[in-house]
C-alpha cells in the first residue's frame, strides 16, 4: 500500500512540475515574490517567538505588511494571467498599477498603525 502511494505523490510531483514549466516567465516571478513575502512573514513570526513581541503593533505591522502583500500579487497574477478569460479586456498595465497603487494604501496604512 505505501509503495503505491509513494509511486503516486512521485507522478503527481512529476506532472505538477511539468504543467509549471509551461508557465510564462512573469507569472513565475510574481510566485516568487509571494513565496518571499510569506518567508519573511515566518522569519517575523520566529524571532518573535524567540526575542518576543516587545513592540507588539510593530510586530503586527510587519506580519500584516507580510500577509497583504502576497493576497494582493495573487490578485496581480490572477488578473496578469493570459489563460483567464475573465480579466481578457484588462491590460497588463492596469493590473500592475493597480497593485501598485493597492500595495501603497496597504503600506500607508500599517505605516499609520506603528504608530
């Protein structure tokens, strides 16, 4: 049972990684950024648990920094992508603008909330 079940994640590994090389070179950066967002946001949550929450709201501007900013590539990446037909008539400058003007409200507001 386990040797089957092994054979299977291994295919599965295989084919996910297959159906990733076809993706556009844009679409696998803004991945990539999100997976930085989301390791700084572990990293935060780390030393906090080792050094502690001292300042606990520049604690929590950082995580929620660390936490908006990859919903927000998300919705950048969802929008970017030639493969979604709802966003077909929206072209990749707004979409980037978009987020870029979201991403600024999201920094301005944990700014404010330091404090």
């Amino acid at each position: 049972m386990a040797k089957s079940t092994s054979s299977d994640a291994q295919m599965l590994i295989r084919s996910l990684r297959t159906a990733y090389a076809a993706t556009p070179t844009n679409l696998k950066i803004i991945d990539l950024y999100v997976v930085y967002a989301i390791v700084t946001a572990v990293i935060q949550v780390v030393c906090m648990g080792i050094v502690g929450s001292f300042p606990f709201n520049s604690f929590l501007s950082g995580v929620l920094s660390c936490e908006g900013t990859p919903v927000l590539a998300v919705c950048l990446r969802i929008q970017v992508n030639k493969e979604n037909k709802e966003f077909k008539d929206l072209p990749p400058e707004r979409a980037y603008a978009d987020f870029v003007l979201c991403d600024l409200v999201l920094h301005l507001v944990i700014m404010n909330f330091l404090g």
